[in-house]
C-alpha cells in the first residue's frame, strides 16, 4: 500500500528556513479568502528548549505546500511543491504545556492603508474606475470582469471608510468579490466561473471517498418569488419600488433599506436576487488529503455521493483553513488536512 507524503518548505527574506523548522514543526495552516479579506499563514513550532528566534514583525515569509507522492485512494493529487504566495508576519505568540511558539501572517499585498479610513466619494463613476482608483492607491494593478466594469454607480462614499470596506459595499452592491492575488486586485462576480479578464476556471473533481467527513444541507427558496427595493424620490416626495425576478408566484423579497435612487434599488435588488438563487445548496467536506492546488472560486464536480448533490453546481467560497500539514510533537509522519 502506497502512503501519501507531504512537503513543504519556508523561505523567510528570501533564506530557506525549511531545514531548520522542520524538526520544529507542529502545525502549518493556509486560510485562503475569497473575500477582499488577506489570506492568512498559520505556523505553530516547537520552543521547549527555548532555542526559537522570533522573526521580526513585518518578516516576509514565501511558502510552498504539496506532495511527494500520493496513495492508492486519491485521484488527482498533484505532486510536487506549490508557490502558495508571500505573508507578512503580523503576530508571534506563544504557550504552554508543550512551549510552542505561533508565528501568523497575512499576505503581503495587503497593505495597512486598506485598513486606513478615508474620506472620498464617487459620483457618477464606473466600477471600473473605483477599483482601478482604490488599486492605485495600494500599489495593486486592477482586473475587473467585462460585465462590472462599465457599470455606473449613481453616488458612493459619503463617509470615511476604508477601502476595504469600500470594497465590501461593491461587493454586495453587484453581488461580485474583490480579492488580492499576487499583486492584482481583482473585482468579479461572485460564483462565475471565470477569470476577471474572462479566462475559464479549471475545475476540480471530488470523490466521496476522498471525503470522509461531509454535511450538505439544501434551502428551499422561492427564486420565482423575486426581490423587491423601495427608493425615495425627493422631488415627488415619494416612495417608489423596483422588483427583480418576480414572476408572478409568491410574495417578494423586501430589502430593509430605502435607497435614494432608482440606480441604486434597482442594484441592490439585482444583487440580492442573485444571491439567493445561488445559495441554495451549501457543502462542507474536511478531506483526506489536503489539495495546495485548490483555491477558491474552482467549480466543484462531486462524483460517488448522492444523485442529487452530483446534480448541483458548486463552487469554492473559501475563507476556511484551506491547506493544513500537521505533525505531533513526537514528530510523527505528517499528513495533510483540508476543510473546505
């Protein structure tokens, strides 16, 4: 029987430290966000003689994960290292009973002025225009999808936020999400299948038995039944309403905020529908062996599960413990763990 290997190695300033940590190492875990939120790198050592430098905040680590070889059960499993990108050491800690120290990062395209609130505002600009403006400003070229990037946004950023929060409000105004990868920001909508520029997404298979562990769950929801905003003229002094997939079946959906404008309704309510039809069927798996290939927005084929969930087009949402290689202190074998 053929017994999975995993590999990975550190390199800290550009100087491998994989040979040192090694003997060291506990836990490595990759948390990779589908949202404008910056990915985050997880190393847990072991400090009981006390010997473990502690990296200075602002330490640049570059990691790569992957598989030596791969065993008789799982199909796919890619060998050999993959660049998971760079992280910036934000926080050290450390504890007992065992003296481990933990060492946690963000990626590094993430710069503190994304945190930094700003008082702006955008009047009649395109999407295209804001994203652009915003990666700009934090040294990102911008990759906005074909279908956003002409759309206008009637009034946005009457008070001070911050561009990720900025980003935020784009995000669920056109139902799309913003996230930085090696050295672009990119805005596209949320579920497509597809690059920002329009390049398809490979997609990826999962077997059941590659996943032990799994819980589905499916929400009915009236997509017929379609979602309705309300608008405020101030001219007429009165209140109007935009409905967006409704088809004669069921009451609409009403969103809670009165919006100042038809533009602005008729986004909110556009976005909001397209959400609920693409949120009805949710997947959760922890898997045998982690996939360092994998990444959010990959379109997921189930193959050996229920008819139904085959049936469903799914998609990586992220923002989970991504990649996990874990070792006990008695510095077993390691193996990896993916949730997803």
């Amino acid at each position: 029987m053929t017994v999975a290997k995993a590999a990975w190695s550190v390199f800290l300033d550009g100087v491998n430290l994989t040979p040192v940590m090694n003997p060291r190492l506990i836990a490595l875990t990759i948390t990779e966000k589908r949202s404008e939120a910056a990915d985050q790198l997880d190393i847990v050592l072991d400090d009981k003689d006390g010997k473990v430098a502690i990296p200075r905040k602002g330490a640049v680590l570059r990691v790569s994960m992957g598989w030596l070889q791969g065993d008789n059960l799982s199909s796919g499993l890619p060998i050999g290292l993959i660049d998971k990108g760079a992280f910036k050491v934000d926080e050290v800690g450390g504890g007992g009973p065992f003296d481990t120290i933990t060492l946690r990062a963000r990626s590094a395209d993430f710069t503190d002025a994304f945190r930094v609130r700003r008082q702006r505002s955008y009047v009649g600009q395109t999407v295209g225009h804001v994203i652009t403006a915003i990666a700009s400003a934090n040294g990102l070229k911008a990759s906005v999808a074909p279908s956003l990037t002409g759309k206008v946004i009637p009034a946005l950023g009457h008070a001070a936020k911050s561009d990720s929060a900025m980003l935020r409000e784009l995000g669920r105004r056109f139902d799309a999400t913003a996230t930085v990868k090696a050295g672009v920001l990119v805005f596209a909508p949320s579920g497509s299948d597809t690059t920002a520029g329009g390049v398809p997404l490979d997609g990826v298979t999962l077997d059941r038995r590659e996943a032990p562990q799994r819980t589905w769950s499916c929400a009915e929801q009236s997509e017929s039944a379609g979602v309705k905003a309300v608008w405020h003229d101030k001219a007429g002094a009165q209140q109007h309403s935009v409905t967006i997939g409704h088809s004669g079946s069921g009451t609409p959906k009403r969103l809670r905020r009165i919006y100042h404008n038809e533009a602005d309704a008729t986004q909110a309510a556009e976005a909001e529908h397209a959400r609920t039809a693409r949120g009805k069927w949710t997947y959760d798996t922890t898997l045998a062996l982690g996939r360092p290939d994998w990444y959010p927005g990959r379109k997921l084929t189930l193959t050996g599960d229920k008819a139904e969930l085959m049936a469903q087009k799914m998609a990586d949402r992220g923002g989970h413990p991504y990649h996990g290689w874990q070792r006990r202190l008695d510095n077993a074998p390691a193996d990896g763990k993916r949730s997803g």
